[in-house]
C-alpha cells in the first residue's frame, strides 16, 4: 500500500498544465448553468418563492370594492296597522276641533325584498388573532428550502455525471488511439507475412492469420471510435449543447484526495442534501403540530364597510354608512377531529425521525463501500501499470527476437495481444479508478456547489 501511495503522490504532483482539470471544470460549469433539467427544477423554486410570498402576504389587510344592485317583485311582506292605531285618535281629534285636518289613513304593507336598491361598500378585513397564517408562512418557507436542497441533490449528482462521461470518454480515445497503434503493428506483420509469402519463405496460413487478426483490431477500433463519438454527446447532451460539437479532450491527473484511503473511519455523510432534505421535511411537521394543536385559540378578524345605500341611485345625506366590527371564530366540538390530527402529526413526526436516522445509515454503507472500491481500484491501477511495463518490455524482446528469426510468429502475435491488453487494462483501471473518485465525491457531497 506504500507504495500505490507513493506511485499516486507522484501523479499527483504532476504540473497543473497537464490537467484536464480546467476542461474539465469548464463542462461542469456549462452544465451547471444551461442544463434543461436543472433549469426545469429551478423554475420550480421560483415557484415556491412565490407560494412563500403569497403566505406572508395573509399577515397583510384586505382591501376590496362590493357592488350589489336589486330589483325585486313580490314576497313577504311586513304589514304595519297605522290606520288602525291612529284613525281612531284622528277622529276624536277632528271631533274636538270641529275641522277635518286630520284625515284617515291605511294601514302599510312593506315588502322585504327590497326594490330598485343599490349597495356599494369598500370593505377592509384585518386578521388579527389568526395562527394558521403564521404556521402556513413557516411551512412555506421550509418547503423553500426542501425545494433547493432537492435542486442541490440535482446538482451534484449532474457533476458526478459530467465528470464520469468525460472519463469515460477519455477512456474510449485511449482505448481507441490503443487500437490505432495495435493496427499500425498488424498491418507492418501483415506486410512481412506477404513479403516472406512472395519470397517463398512463409506460410498461407500465417497471412490469412495476419489479415484476421487485422480484421479484429480493426473492428475494436471502430467500436472504440463510436464510443467516443457517444460519450461526446453525452456530455454535450448534459451541458445542453448541440450533440456533434467537439468536446475538448486533456489528460487527467489523480486528485489528491485519493492519498488517504487508508482512512479507516466512517464516511462523513452530513453534508449531503438527503439529510438536508429530511431536516426540512421535520420541520414543516413541527410547523403541522403546532398547527394542528392551535385549535383552541380562537380566530379573531376586524373589519370596516365604508359605503353608501339607497334607493333609484339618489344620494344624500343619509345614503352614506360605515359598519365595523369584530369576527370571532372558536370550534366547541367537532368529534375530536382537532386532535386526532395533532396525533397523527405527531406520529408523523416519529416517521420522519426513524426515516432520517435510516437514510443517514444507508448513506454511510454505500459511501464506505465506494471508499472500499476506490482503494481496490487504487491497487488495481498500480498494479495494472507493472502489468503495462512488463509487457512492453516483453514486446520489444519478442519483436526483436522475431526480427531475428529467434521467436516464432505465434509468439509475437501473443506478445503483440499482450501488450494491447495490458495498456487497455492499464486504461480501464485508470479510468475507474477517477469515476470512483467521482462517486466518492457524490457520495460525502465535497464538491463545492
């Protein structure tokens, strides 16, 4: 293991310039800032910053115009007996005075539907003892913020995903530009084969060996070219751009986080959003109990008509009014349905507490078993390097050897395979071994949104 340290340290230290870093960095930025998914979810957060604004604004009076026009026929009617209760005075008093100045009247009938009557008020409604608005606020405001931790999640996992579609096609040129070199060498001992052929010191059989085995290489490096080609448009695709630009391609160095894998505590999970998430989630719960439990405080609201009445639209001095008053709310019984909701909040909010200490544990297994990956993945990579120079090393004595007459043919087409597994291994561990770290970096939330 000292010496997988070691082989990284030195990676590591390579000169800035031979990073792919700053490309890297580059693609991640653009798709920070244009991916469609990522902007779908921030409309989103607007959204909720407008419900917030909207649940603080019921702390605020209500002002609003009420027009009312009637025309009515017909109906109850309230029927007054004047006539009945004052002829009779009227009477005795014409008696007395020897005149007729007191005529006789009949009784009245009103209607109670009113006709040809206007009303129209300004009326002003002012909450003053209201509690629903305030826990309908905090709710609010923490569903804000459960919005912008879920975009945060987003935003993580799209840089996980950008970093590990640059590797992979880094990967895929390498893997392709391997293949490159291994067809140059088939075709050179194809050449050779057909020469001795010509010559009459060679086989048939190791030239149709030779065109096969160029037809393989060949084929791999088709493939491996389509791979790129696919990789590209991923990431165009992820940093919303168009799907054939070329995507600019540099040497990555290890990061030298990779030097203490030999870490042997738990991952530190506490920054990721997940849990971010359920902290938002128990407060909006705590937000419902004491919502639910308000029950017994009493809703209390002001209000005041400024406006006029009358008849056939005429205005005077007597259509004007105001009207002000109090409106008080208080549940005496309604079957216990106040409390078995502050119940069920309550047992809400142990859910929430179990879910959250779950998650939490979930996150450390599989951020311990990435780091575990990443230190097999380290060991691999050293490993698969030895693996690279002992079968260069083996090529150049093989190649030489059958230059010379010494090695046969099958001995240098198994030294040629050789060597391109042993790069293309080299290739795929390296390769991994950054898209682990970039699953690591996931995993414990260290990039820096």
């Amino acid at each position: 293991m000292r010496l997988i340290f070691k082989l990284l340290a030195a990676v590591s230290l390579l000169p800035a310039s031979a990073s792919a870093q700053p490309a890297l960095d580059n693609y991640v930025t653009e798709a920070l800032k244009s991916n469609l998914v990522l902007r779908e979810r921030q409309v989103g957060l607007e959204r909720s910053l407008l419900a917030l604004k909207e649940a603080k604004s019921y702390f605020l009076p209500t002002v609003g115009l009420e027009g009312q026009y009637t025309l009515a026929a017909g109906g109850r009617t309230i029927d007054l007996p004047v006539g009945d209760l004052m002829n009779p005075v009227y009477q005795t008093l014409n008696q007395l005075t020897g005149t007729s100045k007191f005529p006789q009247i009949a009784n009245a009938s009103e209607p109670l539907l009113p006709n040809n009557f206007y009303d129209l008020r300004v009326r002003t409604t002012m909450p003053l003892l209201n509690p629903d608005i305030r826990y309908g606020a905090g709710m609010r405001s923490e569903q804000v913020k459960l919005q912008q931790f879920e975009i945060d999640a987003y935003r993580r996992e799209l840089v996980k995903d950008v970093k590990t579609a640059y590797y992979r096609l880094l990967q895929a040129a390498r893997a392709a530009d391997i293949y490159a070199n291994a067809v140059e060498l088939v075709q050179q001992n194809l050449r050779v084969q057909r020469s001795l052929l010509r010559n009459g010191k060679g086989l048939p059989a190791y030239v149709s060996r030779a065109e096969s085995e160029l037809q393989t290489v060949e084929t791999q490096w088709r493939n491996a070219r389509n791979e790129v080609q696919n990789a590209g448009a991923y990431i165009n695709f992820l940093c919303n751009k168009p799907l054939t630009d070329t995507v600019q391609r540099a040497e990555p160095v290890l990061p030298e986080s990779l030097l203490g894998l030999n870490d042997a505590t738990l991952p530190d999970v506490s920054r990721r959003e997940e849990l971010k998430s359920l902290s938002a989630a128990a407060s909006i719960n705590h937000w419902q109990q004491q919502q639910a439990r308000s029950y017994r405080t009493p809703r209390v609201n002001a209000f005041l008509d400024l406006g006029a009445q009358g008849f056939d639209f005429k205005v005077n001095r007597n259509t004007p009014f105001y009207l002000a008053g109090l409106q008080v709310q208080l549940p005496l019984f309604a079957g216990r349905r106040n409390e078995l909701r502050a119940q069920s909040a309550t047992l809400e909010g142990k859910a929430l507490q179990l879910r959250t200490e779950s998650v939490e544990k979930q996150l450390q297994l599989a951020a311990f078993v990435n780091r575990n990956g990443l230190q097999a993945a380290a060991a691999n990579y050293a490993a698969a390097l030895k693996r690279e120079e002992s079968a260069q090393q083996y090529f150049k004595l093989i190649d030489r050897g059958y230059t010379e007459g010494v090695n046969s043919f099958i001995e240098f087409l198994d030294a040629r395979n050789g060597l391109t597994n042993a790069r293309l291994e080299s290739n795929i561990q390296k390769y991994g071994l950054l898209i682990r770290a970039a699953e690591q970096e996931r995993q414990t939330a260290a990039y820096a949104l």
